[in-house]
C-alpha cells in the first residue's frame, strides 16, 4: 500500500479541500467578530455567519431562523435534551439503547434528577420498534430522542413512525442526526422532526463546529439555554461564533447534500464489494446492524477467534476501529451490542467497525480488504 487508507469514516472524516478553501480567507484576512458591526470586518463576518446557516438551513429543509450554531453534536444534544427537560421539570423522555452516549448520559443525569425516563430495547439490528415507543408513550411525555443512524453499527433508525407515533402523543421528536447527513435523505418538515443535533466533522468539515435545529412553526421548540453571558445565537448559545468553523460547516452541507445521491450509491458500491472480499476470505464472519437498512459506507463486523485490537495492530497502513471512537479505551463493553445481544465476551473482543467515505477508492478498498484477510490469517494461525 502506497499510503494509509482510512477506514473509519463513523469516528471523523478527513477536510474537504473544497471546505478548506472556504474556511481560509476567515482564518487568514477576515477575523473579526460577527457580534460588532459598526466596522466592515464585523459585517463581512455577520454576514458569512448568516450564509452558512442558510447553507444549512437549505440542507435540512429548515428556515435559517431554526438554525443554531454550537461547538458540535455533543452539545448540541445537550441543549435540547437538558434545556427543553428545564421546561417541564419531572415530566417523562423516551430514548433508545443505542444512542449516542451524550444521549444516554444526558438523559440518565435527567433521571437521577427527577425527569421521568423510558429507554425503548432495539430488535437484534439495532432497529426500535415504533409499536413499543406508542406503547411507552404517557400524558406526561415531553420528549422523544431518537438517532437517524448509529455510529457503530450504521442501522437507520424508521423516523417517520417514530415521528407519528410521538406527534401523536403531543411530545416532541429529537433526532441525532449526526451521522445522517449527506448519507441518507434527510427533510426536517417532511419528516417532523422538532429539533436535530448535526456536527460538521462527520461531514467532511471542521472539528469544533455542529447546529441545531429547533422548530419554529407551527409549534415553536424553547429550550432554556444551559449557559449565560451573551445574547449570541438568540440567547440560546452565548459566546463569539466560530465563524471560519461555521464557514466550513455550511460548506460541508452544501456539497453533501448536492453529492448525496451519487456518492452514497459510489460509497454503498465499496462497502459491499469491501464486505464481498471480507467474506469470502474470513470464516465465520459476521455482520452486525441491518442487512440493508444501514449507512452506506458502514460495516461492523465480528471476526470469530481473532481479538480486534490485535487486529488493529497487525493491519499497518489501514485505519479502523475496534469501538465507537468516543468509546475507545474504555474496559465497558460497547453498550450498542449489548443492546442488539451481541454482547459476549468472545463477541465483543472481536468486533471491527469499518467505515469508507468520499475520497476511498476502490483499489485501497481491495487492499484493505486483502490485508485485514491476511492479518486474520496470521492471527488465527498464532493461536
């Protein structure tokens, strides 16, 4: 292999050159600060920060009104779920197995403070059923937090039952929507989602950068802000904007989902030719997530007789995981395969996520492929 080849597009994914030269002038000539704008380097940066919300506005089928802008999806998360939990203290959330940690977390917190919390069991995929959410759902019910995609497995979740079902019951719909977009149709009025957490470096933009949406119309979404000290991004979000950061994220949008339908039957094309070789060179190999309904560069594998972090080290020149990038280092098993009762210690040991993505190429992937066969054939005939 000529160089690396990075497999592991669900952790973050490499700049888009087309980002980058975005971002430049506002990291270079252009730095002021979008808060003043009694001067022209004040207005220009307002004036950017207001491009790239119509950007991604215009990406999510939003009014550039319902966008704001925050450090990434984390927080993201964290103001819709604590900051609208603020509005009806002791009132009941709804969440699955496999989110996000800064899901889960979140909500637990939530609960050790008195919210009321459901969390819904997913079917062996990884997928929830909107039958349980309806019959989870009670009068009480402010919110429903459910992801559009997982980070690990890569299974879609059937947001517009769970958006039914929800709306139905007078609550609101939380998406995490952070591996999702650019890889999946995604139209917040079509779907009616009431608020979604985005991060830009899941899309080919910068790190520290992500948005959220909250509805406005025709029921306005006010989480209380969790911060004070500045009347940036209506009071929601205070602080000097990131403005080459927002720059870049609404760049990214823009190109993502322009590209969306070509460069995910392109990217879908190389995981299942990636899978193919894997498959046919790997005994007993397993797949985790759904079949079909699954992002369309992710695959999550569990290799029978061969622990992943050996793997990891033996395969030199590709980068993968053996865990969800904000979970690596850590001794808990992933609480996604518990959740999909893929849990056992052999299991989990020898769990592999690969992720392709925009600049993959299909001879890397053949040998990628062929290297990973390789390193388990060794590894298998250490044993």
């Amino acid at each position: 292999m000529d160089r690396p080849i990075y497999l592991d597009h669900q952790a973050t994914t490499p700049l888009d050159p087309r980002v980058l030269d975005a971002m430049l002038p506002w990291l270079r000539d252009d730095f002021g600060n979008p808060a003043n704008r009694s001067h022209a380097w004040g207005r220009r940066a307002w004036a950017a920060v207001e491009d790239a919300r119509e950007q991604v506005a215009a990406a999510l089928g939003a009014r550039a009104s319902e966008i704001v802008f925050t450090s990434g999806a984390t927080e993201s998360n964290a103001i819709a779920l604590q900051g609208l939990a603020r509005t009806r203290p002791g009132s009941h959330l709804v969440t699955t197995a496999i989110e996000h940690r800064s899901v889960l977390d979140t909500c637990r917190r939530l609960a050790r403070e008195g919210w009321a919390l459901t969390v819904l069991p997913v079917d062996r995929h990884g997928r929830a059923d909107p039958q349980a959410l309806v019959a989870a759902l009670r009068p009480d019910t402010l919110l429903v937090s459910v992801m559009a995609a997982n980070n690990e497995i890569g299974t879609l979740q059937p947001l517009a039952e769970v958006a039914a079902a929800t709306h139905a019951a007078g609550a609101l719909l939380h998406v995490d929507a952070t591996q999702a977009i650019g890889r999946m149709p995604l139209d917040v009025q079509a779907l009616g989602i009431d608020a979604l957490s985005m991060s830009a470096h899941k899309i080919h933009g910068p790190k520290g950068c992500g948005a959220l949406f909250l509805r406005r119309r025709p029921r306005r979404v006010e989480p209380q802000p969790l911060m004070e000290g500045g009347g940036q991004e209506g009071g929601l979000r205070p602080g000097t904007l990131n403005v080459p950061g927002i720059v870049g994220l609404g760049s990214a949008c823009t190109i993502a989902v322009a590209e969306r339908e070509a460069e995910s039957a392109r990217v879908r094309a190389l995981r299942d030719r990636l899978w193919a070789r894997l498959a046919a060179g790997i005994d007993g190999l397993v797949l985790h997530g759904h079949p079909t309904l699954r992002l369309p560069g992710n695959l999550h594998l569990g290799i029978p007789d061969v622990e992943a972090d050996a793997l990891l080290l033996a395969l030199e020149g590709v980068a993968a995981s053996a865990a969800a990038a904000c979970a690596s280092g850590s001794t808990r098993p992933s609480h996604v395969l518990e959740a999909i009762g893929a849990a056992a210690p052999d299991t989990v040991r020898a769990a592999l996520r690969l992720g392709l993505g925009r600049f993959n190429t299909e001879p890397e992937t053949d040998a990628a492929a062929d290297a990973i066969v390789r390193a388990v054939g060794r590894l298998r005939g250490a044993r």
